[in-house]
C-alpha cells in the first residue's frame, strides 16, 4: 500500500536523524524504532509499538531524555564553593547537640565548690539567595546548672542563654567568604520575667580568605561577654587542611590540632575560651533584687570525632579547666559577691551533630 510504503520511508529517515543527535547511550536499536513507525505490532520500546499504537507515537513519548546540566542554586553553589565550604571549618553541622559536666569547680579564695551541669542545642540552616550568597537562620540555647557545696555566699543556680541565630555570607571573590554573624536573645536566670536588661546581641563578622587548597586566612571582630572587661575584640585565625593533620586557629577563643587517620575519624587536642554574662534575681522573700553573674572558663581538651554517617557524627573531649574569671552574684545586695579566678577543675562533653 502506498500509505504503508510512505511510513516506512519516513521512519528510515527520523531513524536517521535520531542516530545523527541522540546521545549514545540513549539511543534506541535501529530496527525497533523503524518496525514501531511503520506500524509493525511485535516492536516493544518502552510501552509503544502496540496494536493500539500502531503509529508507535507512544514510543516516541517514552524515548530516553539526554540528561542536562543542574542549574539549580544549590548545584551551582556547591559546583563553585563547596569545597571551600568543606575545607573552613573543621565541624560545621546544621544542628549540635551537647551536653557535659565540670567537676569541683572553686573560685579564689572562697569557701566551697561548685559543680556544674551544661546542656546546649544549636541550630544554623543556611538558605541560599543566589550561587554567591546565602542567609543563615536558627537558634541556640545553652543552660548552666550550678550545684554548690558549702558555698555560704552562693547559692544553687541556673543560668540560661537563649535566641536567634542570624547571618549572612557572601563570596565577594571566588576565595573570599565574608559572613556576618548575630545572636540576639536573652541571658537570664530566667526566675522571673524577662526585661530590656536581660536582652544582649553578640555579633560578629569575620573574612576567610583561601590562600591555597589546604591553607585559609581569618580575620574579623567579634561582641560578645565571653570577656568581661574586653567586650569588643578582634578576630585572627587560620585553618590548615591537610590530608591528615589539620590546624584551626581562631583567636582569642579557640585552638585546635586534629589527626585524621581515616576521612571518618580524628583525634583531637586544643584549647577554648567559653562563657556569658547573665542578669540574675535574688528570692521572692528579697524582693526579687538585681544583679549580673560572668563567667568564664578557659578549658584545655583531648577527645574524639567519629563521623558516623553522612548525616550524623559525635565527638567526645575530656580536659581541664585551667584557669578562668567569676564572678557570681544572686542578686542579694546583702550577701558578698563570689569573685575570683577559677581553679583547675575536670570536664567532659560530647557532642551530637546533625547535617543535612
């Protein structure tokens, strides 16, 4: 029939063209795509070439589709920065969970001791605004439990810090990230409610500038009450990624060398300067007076980090408080304020992190 002559003519030429654009591996066998155009019942591409199909269209419709590049933001971002994203910070989940002791703490010359219970969560997702650019959004909680023993000017107390976290980065250049950093909320011992006085915003910004593939530069300012007398400092740090020994340094809080024997898993030895400044409240029974409690831990550590998953790691640290700055009042203008430096003590922690 001429009908039947003019599709096979047809189907040999679209085979034609096919072969010519078509990507090998989606190409579809020669003769079966000819067999289903021309109207052949017993040709089975994909669900075409059917008595019900006899024009075999449906083949067409169900032909392998060559796969194109991802354009998405998260694909160019990672395409662009994800490695300087992986390099900068050794430990940079999206949720960490803690939780830790410090044991027979004493401050100067006071009478008694003082343990202390910590627990923290602190959550950062960032959600990209362009291949270049992204914003930063979680919150953070951290509590102190003071457990004293025998100390007359001190009382059991907890102290809690709890907020927003909020920030932004922007690579200004290709091996140039410039973030800013917030943390506006509330540190109190939250026994009555919260006031303007309670309210305190650290902040920070900070450029990390890649020198090379393992070397990183870090300089900035940060706010915070971590330093009771130097609320506003600089910021001066490096990081040394190498295969298996990496350095981060970011002064004046944090030091630390970690040997990686294995990509999942790491030794760890360093130092950190923690603590807050908390507005505080004295009994019901004293009128509920004010007062502001700082501390200030300055801790020396060695533990382990084991990434478990892609998803979830845990790190353990043991060490000592080797010094450190309290100053711990409950409000009580009669009752003398504990002020002193901080003994050597021991600690613990571990650490839960959480990545997506």
């Amino acid at each position: 029939m001429p009908t039947t002559h003019y599709r096979i003519l047809f189907a040999a030429s679209l085979n034609v063209a096919l072969a010519a654009q078509a990507p090998a591996h989606s190409q579809v066998p020669q003769t079966e795509l000819a067999t289903a155009l021309a109207g052949g019942g017993s040709a089975r591409v994909g669900d075409g070439g059917s008595s019900s199909d006899p024009a075999g269209w449906r083949t067409l419709r169900n032909l392998p589709q060559p796969q194109g590049p991802d354009y998405s933001l998260n694909a160019l971002f990672q395409q662009d920065h994800g490695d300087f994203m992986l390099k900068r910070d050794r430990m940079d989940a999206q949720i960490e969970l803690r939780g830790g002791s410090l044991f027979s703490g004493e401050v100067g010359k006071e009478v008694g001791d003082f343990d202390l219970l910590r627990g923290s969560a602190d959550l950062d997702f960032r959600l990209l605004v362009s291949p270049d650019a992204y914003f930063s959004l979680g919150a953070f909680y951290d509590t102190r439990v003071y457990n004293t023993k025998a100390m007359p000017n001190f009382q059991d107390e907890t102290l809690t810090a709890t907020g927003l976290n909020i920030g932004f980065g922007w690579f200004v250049a290709e091996d140039i990230l410039l973030e800013a950093k917030a943390k506006p909320g509330y540190w109190s011992d939250l026994d009555s409610t919260l006031k303007r006085e309670d309210f305190d915003c650290w902040a920070s910004v900070l450029a990390t500038v890649r020198y090379s593939q393992e070397f990183f530069f870090k300089l900035g300012a940060r706010y915070n009450e971590i330093y009771e007398d130097a609320n506003t400092l600089p910021y001066i740090g490096l990081t040394w990624a190498g295969e298996s020994v990496r350095v981060d340094i970011l002064l004046p809080e944090s030091l630390e060398i970690s040997l990686w024997p294995s990509q999942d898993f790491a030794f760890l030895f360093g130092a950190e300067v923690n603590g807050g400044q908390y507005r505080v409240r004295s009994s019901p029974a004293t009128g509920r007076q004010q007062g502001t409690s700082s501390v200030q831990e300055v801790l020396a550590y060695t533990g382990i980090h084991w990434q478990l998953s892609d998803d979830f790691a845990i790190e353990a640290r043991g060490g000592a408080a080797l010094a450190g700055n309290y100053k711990l009042d409950d409000g009580n203008p009669s009752t003398p304020v504990v002020d002193g430096s901080l003994g050597q003590a021991f600690f613990f922690d571990i650490t839960l992190g959480i990545f997506f």
